[in-house]
C-alpha cells in the first residue's frame, strides 16, 4: 500500500459524501434556520396576536378573542380613513413613480456625452437617507419661510396661508411629491437595466423601417420589458404600503388624520396605546393586501408566459 492510496481514500470518501443526495440539504439547513427564526416565526407571532386582546398596559398575558379585532377593524373610523388614504397613496405613487422612472430610463438609455455622470446625479435621490429627505422637503415645502413655496409665489401659484403641510386636502399629495423625488430612481435603475439588455439590432431595427419613436418603444421595448415592469410594481407597492417613514418623519399622519395610512396607524396602536392584537391585525389586512395585489397583477399581467 502506497502513500498515495492511503491519502486518496479518505478524499474518495469525502468526494462520496459531497456528491451524495443528502448533502445539499445540509448545506441548506443554516439558511432554513436563518429564515423560520426571522421570517416565519415573526409572521406566525403576527398572526397569532391578530386572534388576541394583547395591551400590554393591562399586563403581559394574551386573551384569545377569535375575529374580534377585526370586526372591530372594520367599525374603526381611523381604519377606513387610513384604507383610503393608503389607497390613494398606493395607486397615484405607483403610477407616478413608474411613468417618470420609465421616461427617466428611455433619456437615459441613450449613448449622450457624460451620460455616466448624470445617471449618477440622477439616482442619488435614492441614496439620500428618509430623515434628510423628510426635512429637507418640509423645510423647502414650509408655508413661511420654504424656499420652493417663494419660488412658485413668484410666479403665481399659491397654496394659500395655510400652504401644503397644514391643508387636509393638500398634506398627502406634499408626501406623494416627496416620495415621488426619492423613489422613482428605483423604477428608472430597474427599467435601464432592462431597456439597455436588449439587443441593439434590436433596439435599432424599426428605425430602418422607418417606424417612429411612439412606434418603436410600443412594439419593441414595451413587449421586452413587460417581465421587469411587473417585478418593479410589485416592489413599489410593496415599499409604498409598508414605508410610511416620509409620512411619519413630515406630518405624523396630519393634519388630522388627513395623510393616516395603514402601517403608521398600525404603528400607533403598537408603540403609542400599547395594543399590540389590535395592531397585528392591521398589519395582517396589509399581509393579505399585498399577497392579494402581487398574484392579480402577476395573473392579469400575464408574468412568464408567452402568447
């Protein structure tokens, strides 16, 4: 018996055990621990005290109540203004943000002198931290002293003494604004990405046939870039419902509750009265919500297949 064959068995057993069956879902088990320890569980403990009277200022113990919290949900006239509100905030966001991420990324998609350099200056609104873009808009936004405000004074648009963050009607739409600056570089980087992985035959052949701009991104780049644009909604819903950070940081849910959405109310009932049942139960109708939003839009997009 040789050296060499002393040594290459132990390594033919060992290529034996990596190559086996089994081995690749042990491989796997400190990643399903990672996820049920802060996915699953969290999510099962959410579901759970939705079915509870859990107010930890009436002691730490849960009370099991079955679907009262959420009969009470649906007779709370801060839940329905909070639906509302975070419907709006959802659909006039989404449309927004995706549109001027779209035209964001067919300017940028060109071949133009610096183009580097300004799709750089144009994704840092992304990159700047909520807090600062919180207060650096309600400054520029304020009725007295916002720089934005005097600018549009001057030129004759006026939101009245009260301005933007002290009108109901007026509050929301500031945040929409607000959110629209910070976030529509997601779109835009999402849509790039896709719009420059076309072919550039591809991209280049309609104008050989003379088709026009309209044409060409129709019949070309809208069809290829369908797939990205369902995946990109689906995450922008997703941070539009479940980031009320801008509105907490800029109104708090004011005036009123004229900008109250659905995870800053849950938020309240949580962290302010304590009512934590209460409060997993609205976040359970979000759960659903988004569950709900992201496999109609997923079916009626038709995601993955081909006609």
């Amino acid at each position: 018996m040789t050296f060499g064959t002393v040594v290459s068995a132990p390594v033919r057993k060992f290529k034996g055990i990596i190559e086996g069956k089994y081995f690749a879902w042990v491989l796997l088990v400190p990643s399903m621990v990672m996820v049920l320890a802060f996915i699953f569980y969290p999510v099962y403990r959410g579901i759970y005290l939705s079915f509870t009277r859990t107010v930890l200022l009436e002691g730490p113990g849960s009370t099991f109540i079955g679907l009262e919290n959420f009969r009470e949900m649906f007779k709370d006239p801060l839940f329905i203004i909070a639906t509302k509100n975070t419907l709006l905030f959802m659909v006039v966001g989404l449309i927004s943000q995706l549109a001027l991420g779209l035209a964001a990324a067919m300017l940028l998609s060109q071949e133009r002198k610096y183009i580097g350099l300004i799709r750089v200056i144009v994704v840092l609104p992304w990159f700047t931290p909520p807090v600062v873009t919180a207060y650096m808009w309600r400054f520029m936004m304020d009725a007295n002293s916002g720089v934005l405000i005097k600018m549009l004074e001057a030129i004759g648009i006026s939101f009245g003494p009260a301005g933007i963050w002290s009108n109901p009607d007026l509050a929301i739409y500031g945040v929409l604004f607000v959110d629209l600056w910070a976030s529509y570089p997601f779109f835009m980087l999402f849509l790039l990405a896709a719009i420059q992985g076309i072919p550039k035959d591809m991209r280049e052949s309609t104008a050989v046939d003379g088709a026009s701009s309209w044409q060409h991104f129709r019949f070309v780049i809208f069809p290829l870039i369908g797939p990205v644009i369902v995946v990109a909604s689906i995450l922008g819903v997703i941070h539009l419902i479940n980031s009320p950070t801008l509105v907490l940081l800029m109104t708090n849910g004011g005036p009123g509750d004229s900008t109250l959405v659905l995870p800053l109310y849950a938020f309240r009932q949580a962290f302010q009265l304590y009512n934590f049942g209460y409060a997993s139960s609205i976040s359970v109708m979000v759960l659903i919500a988004i569950a709900g939003f992201a496999m109609v839009y997923i079916r009626f997009a038709r995601f993955g297949k081909e006609d």
